[in-house]
C-alpha cells in the first residue's frame, strides 16, 4: 500500500512520536491474543466450588466466595503473596464480622484496600441476596460490621456481583428484579461524593442487557470500559466474556462484543496484560476455578512477520476512522477510532519481529 503526501506527514511525526513514548508513555496496549490459561493453582483452588472474586489494585490480594471445609458454608476467603511475580499463598477465611452462619460471596475490593462490598443473603435485608460493604480504616486493621446497602441499591430480589468504580462514585452490579429484560440483568447506582448516598439503580438497558443472563459487571479504572459474563442459554456453563466501552464517562454504553473467553467474575490485571476470571472449561482442581491468561499485542498490521513502515501506512490511510484492524490503542481493546493513542502503541513496537498469530476477534 502506498503512502500520499499526508500520510510521509504523519510519519515524520511519529519519529517524534517514537522519542517521545519512551519516556512519557507507559500503559498503551494493542490489539491482542490470549495467552494459555493458567490454573491459580491449589493455594487458591480447591476440590469444591470456587465462586466469583475479586483482586486488589496493587495485584497481591485475592477475595473470593467458596464452599469449601474451614468455614460456616459459602463464605468469602482470601489469599495474598508478597509481590507479582510471587505464587499465592494458601488461602485463609477472614471469619465474622464479614462471614456468618448464611452465605456471602462476589466480593468486590476498592482500589484504596479499605472497603469491601460483596453479596450476602444473611437476614436483615430487603431481599434473599442483597450487597453489603464492610470497612476498616487501614489495611491492617480487622473489617468491620458489614452494612446494607439500602432500597436504592437492593430490591425484594437479588443483588450481587458489586463492582465500584475508582473514583467510588459508581456500583454496577447484577440483580433479578423485575422490570429488567432478562432473567438477570446489571444495574448501576450513583453517587455526586463518597460521603453521598446512593441514588436509585437503574438498568443499563437494551444495549447492554439481553433478554438472557448478564451478570459479573466489571467496570475498568478510567470508567470506560464494562466487562461482563454472559450465558449464551439458560444458566449453561460456560458463560462467556463480552464488553462494552463508552469515549468518557458521560456518554452512553456501545453495543458489547464477545472477546473469546468461557469466563466469569473477569478482572484485569493494573497494566491490563492479564486477565484473572473464574471458569471450568480449562479443567483444574475442581469445578469452577480461577485462571490468568496473559493478554498478548498484535501490532503487525499486514502479517508480514515485522511492525515497520508498511504497518504505518496502513495505520494513517485509516486515521479517523473506526477501522478494528487499526483501532489498537490505548488499551487491549482500542477506543473506537484510529488516532494518536494507536499510532503511539505501533510506534512501540517499531522492527521487533512477530510470529503470524490470528487476533482475537
């Protein structure tokens, strides 16, 4: 493919580009392959029901809901490790306030380690399964007494899987109150401050909801990307991992995509190269368990084995537009046109040479 006068333009610029990523860019991404997924191993799993969970931002808590001996049914465990790179170290129950004789799981950590909202059909609620968040006033500190969350958050149905925002002014969740368009569909609540109360959830609608199952909302740290679990029939496993993306937080939601994953509860990793989800289709220890799969760029525009000037000018013929080929940054998933942030993750990855993979669609 040839490049006209404009496009020799924008190739100058990305020389510049090219200096400049290097020492102010950090956390662009491409278009992408999953990895092999791999088992969290028996520190976390075990021979019964692993449920849904959730990671800490700095990567080195795991909170999840089990059936397994030690607790009082289906409680919430935890596991940590002392970096990354480190393998989790045996799961323990955190015990009461936060577990009780009835059963609690989904739980959902804020990024600051000190609130933990989760599901629970202990009594005292509106509902057979309503959220709760516990607190503590530094991560070293026990949690305290969980507190519901109220009538404009929980309903006579249920409601779990809470998934809040960075900036704690959003909770999305599932619930199976009526009005919804399927048997389960994800809500969202709001809040102007944290010291606000939740304003009255309401549905996201037809674009995201089917008239199916959509559960596990997970909603990414700037707010712009929602990723959730959706059962292709019924309530039979495997669900699968769709996403919906919106150009900033006051727009609307975009119609979802599925990404290629037989997974639940998803959760990215902080620089968004893995994706943690719960799933039995993998195998493993027992039926679900949770995995990782490292998320893989593709930047080789044209599969010629090399990211170089071709791939360039592939990129500028389609600058503006919302072409998928191109659309590879600034996350694993693009943001919906082909400009700057794309042309800055293949300058990247300028010459480095790349085994012809087929990306996932």
């Amino acid at each position: 493919m040839s490049c006209n006068r404009k496009t020799k333009e924008i190739l100058n610029c990305a020389l510049v580009v090219t200096i400049v990523l290097f020492v102010s860019i950090k956390d662009a991404r491409a278009d992408f392959v999953f990895g092999e997924p791999e088992n969290l191993g028996p520190a976390v799993n075990s021979p019964d029901l692993e449920g849904f969970f959730d990671i800490s931002s700095d990567g080195l808590e795991l909170y999840f809901g089990s059936d397994r001996p030690g607790g009082q049914g289906d409680d919430i465990w935890v596991t940590k490790r002392e970096n990354v790179i480190d393998p989790w170290e045996l799961s323990f129950n955190p015990g009461t306030p936060v577990n009780g004789p009835y059963s609690e799981g989904a739980p959902c950590i804020t990024p600051d380690g000190l609130s933990l909202y989760f599901g629970s059909n202990r009594p005292g609620g509106l509902g057979n399964w309503d959220i709760y968040v516990t607190k503590r006033a530094t991560i070293e500190d026990p949690w305290e007494e969980p507190v519901n969350l109220g009538a404009s958050v929980n309903s006579a149905s249920d409601e779990s899987s809470p998934s809040i925002s960075a900036d704690g002014l959003s909770l999305y969740f599932q619930s199976s109150r009526p009005g919804g368009l399927g048997g389960i569909d994800i809500y969202v609540t709001t809040r102007e401050l944290i010291s606000d109360p939740w304003v009255p959830a309401v549905n996201l609608g037809s674009t995201v909801n089917n008239t199916g199952i959509d559960l596990c909302p997970r909603i990414s740290n700037d707010g712009l990307l929602l990723y959730f679990s959706r059962f292709p029939s019924g309530m039979a496993y495997p669900p699968e991992l769709w996403l919906t993306r919106r150009r900033s937080i006051s727009d609307f939601w975009s119609s979802p995509v599925n990404i290629g994953l037989a997974a639940a509860s998803p959760k990215f990793s902080a620089d968004e190269s893995i994706i943690f989800f719960s799933s039995h289709g993998y195998g493993g220890y027992g039926g679900p368990d949770f995995f990782q799969v490292s998320i893989e760029p593709v930047v080789d525009l044209n599969s010629d084995g090399i990211v170089d000037c071709a791939d360039m000018c592939i990129m500028v013929d389609n600058w503006g537009t919302d072409e998928p080929l191109c659309d590879i940054g600034p996350t694993p998933f693009g943001d919906g046109i082909v400009d700057v942030e794309d042309l800055i993750v293949l300058a990247e990855h300028l010459f480095e040479e790349f085994p012809q993979v087929e990306p996932v669609e």
